[in-house]
C-alpha cells in the first residue's frame, strides 16, 4: 500500500486503483526525494504526469502551500479529488495532456514534480513550458528509468543531486 510518509498526513494511505498502468513512486524513493528537497513548505507546487498524486500530496502534507495535479486519464484525477476531497488543501486537479493542459497554466511555481512514464521522453516544447512555469528559485524533481542517462536537458535547471533508487532515477534541478 502506497501511504503519505512525513507530515500533517503521514501514514494515510493513498488512492489505490486497480486499473491502468500507472507507477507510483516507492515510499523509498519519496522518502530520498523529499529528504533531500529538505523543506517544501509554503511551496506553490505542480505535479505532471501525476498519477495517484503520492509525489504532490506529500508536499501538501509537507507545508507546501498549493497544488496544481495534471494527468491525462482522468480515473487517477477523479481519485485523488476523492482523496482530498475532506482535507482543506489549496488543489487543483486537471485532466488532459501535459503540454496542452500547461499551455493553458498561468501559474508559477516554486517546485515542480515530473514522473512520467519511463518511455515517454520530455519534449523539447514542454521543457520549455516547464521552464516558462518556473519561479526564480524553483526547484524540477524528475524522475525516470534507472537506465535513462540523459535525463532533463534546460537553459534554466542545473542539476543540483541526482540519486538512484532500485530502477528509478530521480534528478532535483535547481534553477539558476
């Protein structure tokens, strides 16, 4: 069972859902996330690719101020609306693609989270809009296969840690 881990929620557990083919991040590879993010409260954060909403509601059960969740199938959207539907949390859920959805955004953020599928590649065009809808000292956390070498390429996200964990690979940027 895949559960909030540190905060106001921690040990709640979180949407569950039997269908799809989603990946939620191990509680491991959150804990190394969020540990080595150190503090996210009061953070405006955006989640993409956001499936059962662990990585965002973590930071919501952290301090972080708000959430912006984006996912294309809309059973893990309605979900996580259910899931925090009786916490008083600033969120906003979106279904649709990532980079459509992100054109529409005129939000910036202090922290943005990227767990794709380990197939799909970012985009040139979404890196950029990924960029556009970052705060001056925002931090990018992506995660992708352990295998990937790559990894996020930008004009604005310096590679601040990178740290692997089982077959995930998770890189924290820190824009500069």
């Amino acid at each position: 069972m895949t559960r909030i881990i540190a905060g106001e929620w921690r040990g709640h557990p979180l949407p569950k859902l039997k269908t799809g083919t989603v990946r939620p991040t191990t509680d491991r590879a959150r804990t190394i996330m969020f540990d080595t993010l150190r503090d996210v409260k009061d953070m405006h954060v955006l989640d993409i690719f956001s499936g059962t909403g662990a990585l965002g509601f973590e930071a919501l059960s952290r301090g972080a101020a708000s959430l912006v969740s984006i996912d294309k199938d809309s059973t893990y959207i309605h979900a996580q609306k259910e899931w925090i539907k009786d916490r008083d949390m600033p969120y906003r859920a979106y279904v649709g693609d990532v980079l459509g959805m992100l054109k529409k955004l005129d939000q910036r953020f202090d922290l943005i989270l990227a767990d794709p599928p380990y197939a799909e590649r970012l985009s040139s065009d979404l890196i950029k809009l990924i960029e556009s809808h970052a705060t001056e000292d925002a931090y990018f956390v992506y995660e992708s296969a352990r295998r990937e070498e790559n990894g996020f390429k930008s004009d604005v996200f310096k590679l601040a840690k990178e740290k692997v964990v089982a077959e995930t690979r998770i890189q924290i940027y820190k824009a500069h």
